[in-house]
C-alpha cells in the first residue's frame, strides 16, 4: 500500500512520539486490539522502527471486554 491509501507517519516521527511515551527500540512492547488489526498495524510500525523485541496479543480486548468487572478507560 502506499501513504496515500494508508497514511501512516514516518517511522522516525513515531519514533519521537513514542519515545515520549517511554517506548524504545530495544524494550518489549506487545500490541493489542479488539481484533488484531489496529495492533497489527502497531506492530508493523515498530518493525519498521526498528524494534525487534515485539509481539501482538491477537484478541486481548475482546477477551476483557467479556469480563464487565475489570477497568475499561474510555477516553
């Protein structure tokens, strides 16, 4: 795909974005969604940037979203 029919950022803008978040490349992050696709999307971002040590939790809000007791933040 190009930019123009998926526009992403750069990868070194998401770098900076997520480096103020705490994110960096030699860290482990795991995305996740209800789904998979926005954190696959994630996930191929942070390939892109470099990062190596990553995995996608395929599901994972789906699965909480089944469990009304635990904590959902919304905004």
């Amino acid at each position: 795909m190009t930019t123009r029919e998926a526009p992403a950022l750069p990868p070194e803008e998401l770098v900076r974005l997520w480096a103020g978040l705490g994110i960096k490349r030699g860290q482990r992050v795991i995305t996740y969604c209800g789904g998979g696709y926005f954190g696959s999307f994630d996930l191929a971002m942070l390939y892109l940037m470099g990062c190596k040590n990553i995995a996608l939790y395929d599901g994972s809000m789906a699965k909480w979203d089944r469990h009304p007791e635990l904590p959902v933040e919304t905004n």
